[in-house]
C-alpha cells in the first residue's frame, strides 16, 4: 500500500476519535419507529420528521433522538435542549 494511502488511514482513524471537528449542515435519514418508518432530518437551521407527532408540534421522539445520537456533531442552532446531554 503507498505510504500516503497509510497517512490518510490513520488521519482518517485519529479524526474519528474527535467527533467534534464534524458539524452537520444537512442529512436526512430513514428512522425505524416503533410502529412505522420516518424520514427524518435536519436542513437550513430545522428539524423534520415526517411523522404525525412532528406535524402537529414541531418536535417528536425521532428528531430528539437523532439529536443524541449526533450529540456535539450538531450545530448550535440545532440543539433544542430538550434532551440530557451525555
């Protein structure tokens, strides 16, 4: 393998362990409920879910977890606080 394949392997492992460094602009993702499948996400400074509970109050279970999930990764205007922090 060339040498600077290998330096890209380990700066790639090392950035990993620094989750920090990321900030999300943008993703959507599939989110497997407990009783159906959303697409949720984040873009241009808001949470979406398709779900009912999203539509009705602009929160729901899934964005709030995706929020955990992401933790420090999210930028600032994305944090709602409704979660803990770990």
């Amino acid at each position: 393998m060339q040498s600077s394949i290998i330096g890209k392997i380990e700066k790639a492992r090392r950035y990993a362990t620094e989750p920090e460094r990321i900030k999300f602009i943008e993703f959507s993702a599939h989110f497997r409920g407990d009783s159906n499948n959303y697409v949720t996400g984040y873009k241009e400074g808001k949470w979406h879910c398709t779900c009912e509970f999203f539509t009705r109050s602009g929160m729901c279970s899934h964005t709030m977890a995706m929020e955990h999930v992401l933790g420090d990764m999210l930028p600032e205007d994305a944090i709602t606080g409704v979660l803990l922090r770990r």
